[in-house]
C-alpha cells in the first residue's frame, strides 16, 4: 500500500525557520505527500516564502487567512487535505530525518493503526538533545488510569499535536477537531481523540524535532490562565457525556485542573508576585465549583491509587488535599522552593541531554 499523507503546517512568525521547516518535510523518502500550508496571517515574510515553494513543488498548497491560532489553522488544514492519514508540524520545528513519514505510516499500514506515536528530540542553533523516549509500549492497556497518567501528565507525550500520524478517517467518523482555545489546544485534541477509543501504535524511534523557543506562546505570561485552562476541563466533561463514552477517564480532566495550579503558581511566581499574592491567586482558581468538584476525586484517592509511580501519588494527594483544606499559603511556599532547587531544570535535563549538532 502507498497511502497519501497530508502534511499539515500552521505558518505564523516563523521567517526564520520556515526553510528549515519545509525542506524537512520535502526531503522525506515516502513519495505519496501532500503538504498544506496555512498562513494564519503572518506578518512577516511567511506568506511569500509559502507561495515560492508552492510554484517550486506541486505537492505543496497555500491556504491564507486571517490570524485565528494554531488549533484553528490545523482544522483549515485538516478540512483541506486529501491524505488517508494526516500528521502536524510547527512551522519553526522540523521532521527527524527522511525516513519520519515513512516509519509512521509501515507501522500505521502494518499494525492498522489509528494514531502511531513517534518520539522526538529537542534542538535549537548549537545543540541536539538525544531522543525523547515516551515510555509507552506497545500490547499494554491503553485504556488504565496509569497509562493516561503517564501519557499526559508524567511524560505528556499524548498531550502534543506533533510526532503523531493520524488516520483521516477516523477523525471524521469522530467529529474530531480542534476547539478555540487559547493554548494548549494539542493537549484537549488528544484526549478527544484518546476518548474514541482509537487504536494506538508507538515507535521507539524519533520522528519529530521540536525546536527550544523562549519566546513561544506557552512561555508567556497569561491573565486569562484559569479562565482557559478550566474551560478545557469543564467542555470535556461536557463532551464525555454527549458522546456516552462508557469508560469513566474523568481522572484526565482531575488531574489537568490540578496541575493548573502547580503552572498558575508558578506562573505568578516567575512574574515577580509574592508568596501572599500568589496564594491569594491559587484561592481563587480553588473556589470555582468545577475546580474544587474535580480535586476532591483526588482526594478521595478515587484516582490516585491507578497511578504506579509512587512519589507521584503522594505529591497529587499530598498537594491537593493543602488546597482543599485552604492552605493555599502552605501550597504555595512548596512551589517556591520547587522552584529555588530548580527541579523543573533537572527533570528537563535528565530527559533532553545534549548532544552536539
């Protein structure tokens, strides 16, 4: 079989990277591409360089239009194409190696997957880091408590858009697309797509290179933080009951408000506020119904005892149950000195050690 594989490219601000970008994906050796590139109103020098490289290559198609984000440029780009299978790649990252597209789709072909999972590897100008192992294998339940703990919160391999194939047609018979969030959109896709109960195949082998961005939009701070992020969790509650997905995986949208407020105490820590103001901050993500709802599963340890890692375990429960008795000050001097030992940074560098280019 030589199925056709839609590449699909939200084009923002990337002028920079944009060649490295396509010269990735036009030097694949799986001859059946298709590469569709949506402008999402750049206002640089990206709109052109997509249409030279369209005049340049039959194979590529330019979608413009006006600036909507990431998630909506990926449905244009889905409506768009015309692949049996489609995979996502950022503008500013690039495929790992010729032979990316090629792994996806034997082991899709092969195993009659729905989503093949790759692994991938950070770089930027002077450094490669060595391959990001996703730590899930193939034949185990997919369908456990730990296996979406470690998909999309411990390791959050699930949880990005990119170094994934996906099969067109499942997609559609699913109604899946992306929702207007404001970020973190990749991660609400994959929980949709993870709750239609898809056929998953992982490789071991890196297919994707995802380039260090101090200036992404994940890096900025946000004043509408709980607003979005409690959005995500409460739709897909919403959307679990609309579509009467029998499996109860509640535990994903527990634990995404939970670490909401791990990142929204660190977020206000890293702008400059106070150890108070954070924590006056963390009581009034806490008081929102839905919040305080999803956390006491928590505690209960309604979710908890699915997850094997047991320093994991422990830091959810013992965390939650601070913020469920009010001790938000007491939760907040834990995330400061999580940040004075830096062990965000040594997770990151036990996880990408560097390699030189």
């Amino acid at each position: 079989m030589n199925p056709k594989v839609s590449v699909i490219v939200p084009v923002y601000k990337a002028e920079k990277y944009i060649d490295e970008c396509l010269e990735s994906i036009l030097n694949q050796d799986y001859d059946n591409l298709e590469i569709v590139l949506v402008d999402d109103g750049s206002p640089d020098e990206c709109p052109q360089i997509c249409d030279e490289y369209a005049l340049k290559d039959r194979r590529i198609k330019v979608i413009h239009k006006d600036n909507s984000g990431p998630g909506f440029s990926r449905n244009v780009g889905m409506k768009a194409c015309t692949g049996d299978f489609m995979t996502f790649v950022d503008s500013d990252d690039k495929l790992d190696g010729i032979k990316a597209v090629s792994r996806m789709v034997k082991a899709a072909d092969k195993h009659n997957a729905d989503v093949v999972v790759g692994c991938y590897r950070r770089f930027d100008t002077d450094y490669v880091s060595g391959i990001n192992n996703h730590h899930l294998k193939n034949h185990e339940d997919t369908g456990t408590l730990d296996f979406r703990f470690r998909a999309f919160f411990q390791y959050g391999h699930m949880a990005f858009a990119c170094f994934k194939l996906y099969r067109k047609s499942f997609l559609i018979k699913n109604n899946l697309e992306y929702k207007n969030y404001a970020f973190v959109e990749d991660k609400d896709f994959n929980t949709r797509v993870y709750a239609c109960n898809p056929k998953y195949w992982f490789l071991d082998s890196s297919v994707y290179c995802y380039r260090v961005n101090i200036n992404s939009l994940t890096s900025k701070y946000r004043d509408d933080f709980i607003s979005a992020w409690t959005s995500i969790a409460f739709d897909f509650e919403k959307f679990l009951k609309k579509n009467n997905v029998k499996n109860n995986i509640s535990d994903l949208s527990s634990f995404h408000v939970f670490f909401g407020s791990f990142f929204l105490a660190k977020q206000e820590l890293q702008a400059g506020k106070g150890i108070c103001e954070t924590a006056d901050i963390i009581k009034k993500y806490m008081e929102i119904p839905g919040v305080r709802k999803l956390m006491k599963d928590i505690i209960s340890q309604k979710y908890t005892k699915g997850i094997r890692t047991r320093s994991w375990k422990w830091v959810i429960w013992g965390s939650t149950l601070l913020v469920n008795i009010r001790l938000y000050l007491l939760f907040t001097m834990g995330i400061a000195l999580l940040r004075k030992l830096s062990i965000d940074e040594q997770i990151t560098k036990r996880r990408y050690k560097k390699r030189n280019k």
